[in-house]
C-alpha cells in the first residue's frame, strides 16, 4: 500500500471525535480481547486444520455454530445451505447491527509448512477466512459478556462461498440475503472486514465511499477453420486472431481509461488447438473486469465487444462474448466510516488506523452494501505472502486486537443510537 493520506485521517477524525464512552468500550474490549488471544489462536488454527469449499462448509459451520450456543445466542444453521446466523439481544432497547465473517477455503494446495497447517489435499484457507472466523467467534463473546449494557441487537453472520460460485451459479451473500438473513431482526447496518498481508500486524485502514472493486467474469470464443499447419493459407486460424484480441484488449486500459479512474482487465486463461502442426479451429478465453463504477464497467464490456467485431472483420474468424457480473463495487456508508473511527482508535491508537486506498480485488460483501448501510475495513496480517498464494499464512498476533476491533464498532453503533 501506498503513504496513508494524513488529511484523510483527519478528516475522518474531525467528523467523529472520540467519545469518552467509545475510549472505555475500547479498553474494557482490546484488555478482554488480549486475556483471550491465546483461545482465539487456537480456533483459527483449528479452523485452519479443516479447511471446505463453497457450499460444502459443514464441518465448519458445525464448529461455529456449537461456538456461539455455548454463549447463549439464538443460533440459526443452515442459511442458504450452509450458512449461520446467530442473534445477540441486550438487555436495553436499541438498533440492530451485524457482523459478518466468511467460511470458504480455496482449492489450493497448501505450502506454508505449518504445524497446523490444512488436513485436506487441495484445500487451504489462502484468502484468510479461518481468521474472519476466528475473530468473529471472540468478538461474539466479547459482546455477549457486554448484554447488560448493550442498547440494541447484534446479529453474527457467517456466510457460505464468498469466493465464488460455479459460472451463471448465485452466490453466498446473495443466497443469504434471498433467504433472508438480514431480517427476523431487521439490520440497521453491517460491519465486516478482510485480512490485508500488505498491512502490518497491528493496523487497520478503512475510507468511506468504494473500497473494493466490482467483479465480472469475460468469456471468449473464437472460431475460425482447421488446416493443416503447413498450409496456413487453407484454414482460419482462430489463434493469432484471439493472440490480436488480447493485445488490443490492453489499450482498453492503458488508452482508452480516464488515468485518474481504476480498473483492470485481465486474460487468465487461453485455451486452443490440438496439436502443433494443426491451425486452430476454436480458442477460448476467460478473464475479469475489475472497476469501481458501472459506468467504467460498461465501457470496457463496450471495448471487448468492439475489438472482437475488429477481429473477425480482419482474420475471417467468428468471435463470442459472455460477460458475467458477478458482485458490484463495495462501496462504504461515510456516517459508519465516521463513526467507525474513534472507535477503532479507542482500541490501536488513532496512529494505527489508516486511511485505506481502494484495491481492485472484489468481494461479495458488496451485496450487502446495497440493501443496507454497511462498513468493510482492512485488518492488517503481515505474513508476507500474497492473498490466494499457497503459502499465504497471517501473523497471528493480529488476532490479540482484532476481535476488539469488531466487538468496539458494533458496541458504538448501538450505544450511539444507530445512524440518525
């Protein structure tokens, strides 16, 4: 990540000053958060252990749930198939609240070498999910042993295949809100938060407005006549038209985006031929999109579809496109961002919360934000090793904090009334 912006961070500041009462919440939650950080290490290692893809997470949602009755909350399993939901009532009146955390791994084979490490071949939680998990279980207890003094409702989500689902296939947070999570307490507002490597252990960074990118699939098939390689001239050859579709992809951003405006187009994935001395007949791509407005969006979806017009003009090919929104940009309410800031600093210190830069990855997080005012904000891990990489692990002293982290942002909201 790039210098924080400290105009930012004032900003931020001046809009919510601290509140005495937010200070003492702090305290009381990163004090009680520390006495129980080595319980805390222990369930995300365990969660670790036992890692399960989209929709099949059973044993974890099991484990979880088991988690949360033991602290009285009214626990619901289940949801959209594997997904939990338990409710927190305090004892005065109040607003609603949730917090939500992930529960899918990765198919990756995991090669951190850890003592703890992933007891399934081909699974691994890359993306920090055991960690979500993790803190959420602890700031659950954290609030529960707060019922007296909590004004309101807390509601924890744990949420089923965040990472994708099959093609044309909905969702987790889409599952779950059809199925009606975010009602029987109606939410007032929803806080989440995502493990960064790139931030030390320790920190947090957050900004209102769009934080994470919208997400959309791309896939392409050009089709063009078999030949025989050593007569070129008889056949269409489907690969240097799809070879000329990808370079020009490239100026769709390097020239055709306003620079101050982020987005990404990437190919990951080409597909054709048969063999080295056949000119091919059909090749197939696929990709994303990757932009922080849907009118940045539309423009490149515009561009692709333009460019595979020009291939098929110049080669003689045929060309398809399939462009698969998947999530729209996350997108954070400015009040929660306001409020949200004292009490994050009542917890690390106002030194330790950063304003944060938005980052092209995406998250279906983003659904939730658009029914609902909603704040995600970035938990700093260190690890240094990139999100999705086999050897992608934390630095599990984020964890001695980032329960308090979650249990101080929803115990300032109720104790603030909600958003007026």
């Amino acid at each position: 990540m790039r210098r924080p912006f400290p105009l930012l961070a004032l900003a931020l500041a001046l809009a919510c000053p601290p509140l005495r009462a937010a200070d003492d919440a702090g305290a009381r939650f990163r004090d009680r958060a520390a006495a129980l950080f080595p319980e805390t290490v222990e369930l995300r290692r365990q969660l670790h252990r036992l890692p399960e893809p989209c929709f099949q997470e059973q044993e974890t949602a099991a484990f979880v749930a088991a988690r949360l009755r033991r602290l009285g909350l009214e626990v619901t399993t289940g949801i959209a198939g594997t997904g939990v939901k338990a409710v927190l009532r305090g004892a005065l009146p109040g607003p609603v609240v949730g917090l939500r955390a992930d529960m899918d791994a990765l198919p990756i084979a995991e090669a951190t070498g850890l003592p703890f490490a992933s007891r399934r071949p081909g699974l691994m939680h890359a993306c920090g999910h055991d960690a979500h998990m993790a803190n959420l279980l602890t700031a659950a207890r954290l609030l529960a042993e707060e019922r007296g003094r909590l004004r309101g409702t807390v509601v924890f989500i744990l949420q089923p295949c965040e990472e994708g689902a099959a093609k044309k296939e909905k969702g987790g947070a889409e599952r779950m809100i059809e199925a009606g999570v975010l009602d029987n307490p109606r939410l007032d507002a929803l806080f989440g938060l995502h493990v960064l490597p790139d931030l030390p252990a320790g920190r947090v960074a957050l900004r209102p407005g769009a934080m994470m990118a919208s997400v959309a699939w791309i896939y392409v098939r050009v089709l063009g006549r078999a030949a025989h390689g050593a007569f070129p001239h008889q056949g269409v050859d489907a690969i240097v038209a799809a070879a000329h579709a990808v370079t020009q992809f490239q100026a769709l951003i390097s020239r055709g985006r306003d620079p101050g405006e982020k987005s990404v187009l990437t190919i990951g994935k080409v597909c054709g031929g048969v063999r080295s001395n056949v000119i091919a007949e059909a090749v197939d791509m696929e990709g994303t999109v990757r932009a922080f407005s849907e009118r940045e969006e539309e423009r490149i979806l515009s561009g692709i579809a333009g460019v595979l017009r020009g291939i098929e003009a110049a080669f003689g090919v045929r060309a398809s496109l399939d462009f698969e929104k998947v999530n729209p940009a996350v997108v954070n309410d400015p009040r929660l961002a306001a409020m949200a800031q004292p009490a994050l600093a009542a917890v690390l210190g106002a030194e330790n919360v950063l304003p944060a830069e938005p980052l092209t990855i995406g998250e279906d997080f983003a659904l939730y934000s658009r029914r609902l005012p909603a704040l995600f904000f970035f938990l700093g891990v260190g690890g240094g090793q990139a999100l999705h990489a086999p050897g992608f692990t934390v630095d599990e002293e984020a964890l001695r904090t980032a329960p308090a982290l979650l249990a101080a942002v929803a115990f300032a909201f109720l104790e603030q009334g909600g958003l007026t």
